[in-house]
C-alpha cells in the first residue's frame, strides 16, 4: 500500500509531459521554464536530488539514513496518502483539460490567451499548484522522513515565488480583469 503515492508520481509527470506534446503539435511551446527567470534551473538539481533521496527510501538505494529512514509508519496515515495523491492527480487532470491551450511550464510573456476563470479556476488561482502542494504532501505522508519534508518545504518556498512572479505578469497583461478575478477567487484555496 505504501508504494501508490510513489507509483503514481510518474502518472502526474506524463500528464504534464502529454499536454505538452499535445500542444506542440498546435504550434504551442509549452516548456517556456527559465526563460523570463535563469534562476527557475535551481528547481532541476533539487527536484532530482528529491526523487533519488525518495527511491532510496522506498527501494533501499544508497543514501545516508539518516535522511531515508521514516520517523514512523502509519496505515491509516498511509491510507491517507493515498486519497491525497488520487484527488491531487484527478484535480490536476481535470484543471488540464480546463486550461486549454492555456497550459504552459513557466511565464510565456508572448501569449494571446484569454484569461481562465471557470472550473478548478473557480475555486483557487492556482489550482495546478494546489494539486502539486496536495499530491508531495501525500507523499511526505507515506514516507515521513527528512528528504520528504525538507524537499515539500522548499517545493512550497518555490510554488509560492512562481506564483508571485506569475500574478506580477498577470496583472500587466490581463490588468482590470486580473484584478477583479483576485478579487473574488483565493490564490490557494
């Protein structure tokens, strides 16, 4: 039971991987990371140094112990885990397919999209970095350890300055009608 969360981490990576795809072949580059902010490719080291230290706790590889080895276990903790990373990769699924051609990994200054207001968009701002918060918190769940938590403190450090970088460009290119949806829509939820 503890191995969901961890088997569906890649399902969560291929679907960002297949909107891309799916966009692409609209002319739409959706991987515009890093290139309003260099400082966006610090997330790379970090994040593969957190799906290591995670392999090494789930699949035994090695690392030091002192950072892979659970505080504790929990079934009915796991169990919720479990229901996090399931709703997480649903909410996740579902605000995909809200955004549209909208989607992108990063600020594309270039876009000509309209703003997004319905659906997941109805209940948070930032309903894709809810369901990313939500599905490595169930993760941290499983596996509670010193990598989980340290990497789900620095995942919410970094959604939260992606998201400040991104409402400061929404509010140029949208203005007025940005505002009015700040107004009414929490950027969490």
């Amino acid at each position: 039971m503890k191995y969901i969360p961890i088997l569906e981490l890649p399902v969560l990576i291929i679907m960002v991987f297949f909107r891309a795809l799916m966009l692409r072949k609209h002319g739409i580059k959706t991987i515009v990371f890093g290139e309003t902010n260099k400082s966006d490719f610090v997330i790379i080291p970090i994040g593969l140094c957190f799906f290591y230290g995670i392999s090494a706790s789930v699949f035994d590889f090695p690392f030091p112990s002192i950072l892979k080895n659970n505080f504790f276990e929990n079934s009915v903790l796991n169990l919720c885990a479990i229901i996090f990373c399931t709703i997480s990769l649903v909410w996740f699924f579902v605000t995909l397919k809200i955004f549209g051609k909208s989607f992108r990994v990063g600020i594309d200054e270039n876009t000509n999209d309209t703003l997004i207001t319905n659906g997941t968009f109805r209940i948070s701002r930032n309903p894709i970095y809810v369901a990313f918060i939500v599905f490595f918190l169930g993760i941290c769940m499983t596996y509670p350890n010193v990598i989980t938590m340290v990497f789900l403190i620095m995942l919410i450090i970094v959604v939260h300055r992606q998201i400040l970088r991104e409402e400061n460009f929404l509010k140029r290119h949208y203005g007025k009608e940005y505002e009015e949806y700040c107004s009414k829509v929490r950027r969490y939820i």
